[in-house]
C-alpha cells in the first residue's frame, strides 16, 4: 500500500490556480490566509520570501517554495518593501511596466500555482508539513523528475494551450508530490514525523497494514506482532514517530474515509460505519462528531451545500 498516494486520493485536491507574473522593482505580493496551500517557482531574476517571523529567505532561479497551510507569506524584490494584497500587487505592475518599459534583464518571474481543496477540512498532508518547504535550485536540479516537472508546468503557465485546464491541475497535484518525496528524502531519520515514518521498515509496515484494512478491528499487539516487534516497543516507537498513538491515527483515518464516503456516495450512515469498522452507527456517528465537530448527516448537507 502506497499510504502518501492512499492519502492523496482519499483526500482529494480539487483545481489548481496557476499565475505566471513578470515583475519589476519595487514589488511585493502578499498571500493571503484564504490561500490554503501554493507552491511558487521563480523562473528568472531573484526575489525574497517572508513568512511568519522567519528572516527572510533569498530565493533564486529555479528555486521551488511550498507553503502548505495557508500561512500569510509575501514575495518581495527587497525585504524592507512593503507588500500588497497579490491581485492588488499585479495591477500595480502593468502600470508600472507600462511607465517605465523595463528591459527583460530587469524582471523577475514567478510562477505561482494555487492549490485548491475539495472540503473545508485540513488536509490530512498538508497538516502533517512543515510550514514552508524550500527546494533550491541546486537540489531541484539533481532531483530529474521535479526539474523535468517544474519547467513542464513553468511552459504551461507561459503557453495557454488547448487543454491546459485539464492539463494544468494534474502537474500542480504531481508537482505537489515530487516536493514532499524530495523533502522527505532529504530529511535526518526519524526527523520528519508521519512521513518519515514511511521510511520506517517497521512502522512503515504497520501504516500499509492499516491503509490496507482500515476496517480491521487492529490491536497495537496484533500490529506489533505483524511487524516483529513487542507490544511496548512498537507502540512507542508510532507513537514517537507518527506523532499520535496507533489507536489515535486508525480513528482519525477511518473519520476521513467516512468523510469522504459522506461527501462523494449516498451510502447510509449504516453501511459507511460498516465499511469504516464500526459495529454501529451510534458508535460511528459519536466518534465522527469528536472528529469533525458535526454529525455525520450534518457534515453530508453542509458538503452537499451549494
């Protein structure tokens, strides 16, 4: 079981918003909270990302940032510039370019892709990142798929062809992925929480195990036994590198297929509880509601909601 792909589908991303600026200084473009996650390419030149009280980061050609939970960030060609709201920040540069005609030389290019969410709730990947990823450009380089990926999706955003607006959201979701595999390779062991526990052979094991069979009425001893390891130690070792107890991280994964099966079918409340291991729907509807702080009916009208 591939548990990042199985987490990807069961969550799904919705459309990709995709933006190709070219700028000149003085500029700042802020992104605002209602941005849930983006990615930003530069193409050319250099510019300056601010997120949050980090110092702000130099970013180069080629390099790739991924903001994935809706953090206020802003790229800016000096740090010291103050930023504007980001459709705001572009009507001000057709007027200047249209002032000034700058040469080619003088601008920088960014590609900035929003990515957009088919529910309200967190996404379950996005919440396990951290809270900027920066690929540079060197590291971009050396990995042939992301640089491949990234200039594919770079000429897209400069070519409006037949077909982008299906083409375009499918490079955003891959280009996605290739970051977080490229972060999580580069990562210390045990340095990066749920997903480096993918690269745990044991608690890796564990996390396929119950991707496979959610619906599985799964003991910590039983897991432990399926991955070769006592019970004290397995369940420590999950809990130390997933960040939540396997008891904790099975429930939280069940309330996710069962939002999802709420949102896409029209299955009962009884079948989906069955399908997500529960013996009942009073059981499942209470777990669902500590989850999501609705009933699973309520979550069902309020996803159906126009």
């Amino acid at each position: 079981m591939d548990v990042l792909a199985d987490v990807l589908r069961v969550s799904a991303l919705g459309n990709a918003i995709l933006n190709r600026s070219e700028l000149v200084a003085p500029f700042g473009l802020e992104v605002g909270p209602a941005v849930r996650a983006a990615i930003h390419i530069v193409q050319k030149g250099l510019c300056w990302l601010r997120i949050g009280k980090r110092k702000p980061i130099r970013l180069g050609a080629g390099d790739i940032v991924l903001i994935p939970r809706g953090t206020v960030h802003s790229l800016l060609d000096d740090p010291r510039t103050p930023a504007e709201p980001f459709v705001t920040a572009l009507r001000s540069q057709v007027r200047r370019r249209e002032q000034r005609a700058p040469q080619r030389e003088e601008r920088t290019v960014l590609v900035c892709a929003e990515i957009k969410f088919d529910e309200a709730e967190p996404h379950p990947l996005m919440t396990v990142l951290p809270s900027l990823i920066h690929v540079s450009a060197l590291l971009a380089e050396s990995d042939h798929g992301l640089a491949t990926l990234s200039r594919i999706l770079v000429r897209e955003a400069l070519n409006e062809r037949m077909g982008a607006e299906l083409v375009v959201p499918r490079l955003v979701d891959t280009l996605l992925v290739f970051i977080v595999r490229n972060w999580i390779e580069q990562q210390p062991a045990e340095s990066a929480g749920w997903l480096g526990a993918l690269r745990d052979e044991q608690i890796g094991r564990a996390l396929s195990l119950i991707h496979e069979a959610p619906q599985r009425n799964w003991t910590v001893g039983e897991l432990a036994s399926k991955v070769a390891t006592s019970r004290a130690t397995f369940a420590r070792r999950f809990t130390a590198l997933v960040g939540e107890s396997p008891h904790a991280y099975i429930t939280r994964w069940r309330m996710n297929l069962a939002a999802r099966l709420l949102r896409t079918t029209s299955d009962s409340a009884e079948r989906i509880s069955a399908s997500v291991g529960y013996d009942s729907p009073t059981a499942f509807g209470a777990a669902f509601r500590r989850h999501l702080s609705v009933s699973p009916g309520q979550y069902r009208r309020r996803s159906l909601a126009p």
